[in-house]
C-alpha cells in the first residue's frame, strides 16, 4: 500500500514586475538537480489573450530515499498577463518578460511499506498506529526533516532570484542562515493545530 503524507501545502511566492522566463526555470531546475530530484514536468500549458500570455507549469521532481521511501517536491507555476519588453541593463539590451508570478510549492513524502511490512493489514495498522500517536521512528523523522530543507532551499532560491528582478538588495547572509530561516518558516506551518 502507498501512503501520501503532505508536509507542506501551498506555501505561495506571489510577484509582480519584470523577468526572465528561461533564468527562472533554470534556478529553479538547478536547485532540484543540487538537492538529488529528478526534474519532471506534469503540465506545461500556454494561452495567449489580448492582454498577454497565460503560462501554466506543473512539475513533479521525485527523490528515492530510500527503498520504501521518496519525496516529491510539486511546483506549480502561473505567470498572467505576460507580455515580452526589451530593457537596457548596463549599456546592452536585454529581453525580459513582464507579469504576475505565483509559484506554490507542496511538499509530499511517498511510503511503500509493501515490500518493508508485508500485506497483511493488521501489521501496516499497527505501524501506522505507532507511528501517529505512540513514537515517530526517528529515521523516518529526519528523512521528513530533510523534505522539508530541500523545499526551503528550492523556495528560496526562487525567492531571491525574483527579489534580484526588484532591485532590493538581499542582506549578504550566509546560506546556513537563510536555509534556517526559510526552514522554520515551513516548520511553523506543519506543525498540528496550525
């Protein structure tokens, strides 16, 4: 039996202004590829208005963990009212792209416990059981622990790229410090009652 276990639903980064598609994609693609997922694209749709394009991106990286365990990172993208403007940077003409972003981010852990407990349901209850409200197997724990950090390092990377789009000057902080920020921002969220 496959169990989904979602540990972090929806968390949104909204932007507006301008971007680079292509450079987008590829911090985003790079990040995944530094943490070990295999980059999968769902959905990949395109809708031109009178007011710009509408870009839609679903994507799926999967990480074997281990023999019974992976993670899934699901990225879904939207990018509304874009329209293609040229701008200079430093002397050279650039292309660039402009709209409103929003990317969310949810975070799954994926068990097969088939080939681990056997079929019998009575064992994968008990373990269930045991592992909700008795004693959460600390291996399990820090494998959940490191979803959790490699969404907080993809979210983050795509944060700052389009914080760089703004001109806001990021403070220079060390990537442990911005990891652990980003981190216990997700981990208030998982936690029960919030």
């Amino acid at each position: 039996m496959v169990e989904k276990n979602l540990l972090i639903n929806n968390k949104k980064i909204s932007y507006q202004g301008i971007f680079r598609t292509d450079e987008l994609l590829s911090v985003l693609r790079h990040a995944l590829k530094e943490k070990g997922y295999e980059y999968a694209e769902k959905k990949n749709e395109e809708l031109v208005t009178p007011e710009g394009r509408l870009l839609q991106l679903e994507l799926r990286p999967v990480k074997q963990v281990s023999s019974y365990m992976q993670f899934m990172v699901k990225v879904r993208m939207a990018l509304d009212n874009v329209t293609d403007i040229t701008k200079e940077v430093s002397g050279v003409k650039q292309k660039y792209q402009q709209g409103d972003v929003v990317i969310a981010f949810d975070a799954w852990s994926i068990t097969n416990h088939e080939g681990r407990w056997g079929l019998t349901p009575f064992s994968y209850f008990m373990e269930s059981f045991i592992h909700k409200y008795v004693y959460k197997f600390k291996i399990e724990e820090d494998l959940l622990r490191d979803l959790v950090s490699d969404t907080a390092y993809v979210y983050a990377k795509v944060r700052d790229l389009l914080q760089s789009y703004q001109g806001k000057k990021i403070p220079p902080l060390k990537e442990a410090e911005i990891m652990k920020k980003v981190e216990e921002e997700f981990l208030k969220q998982t936690e029960p009652g919030m």
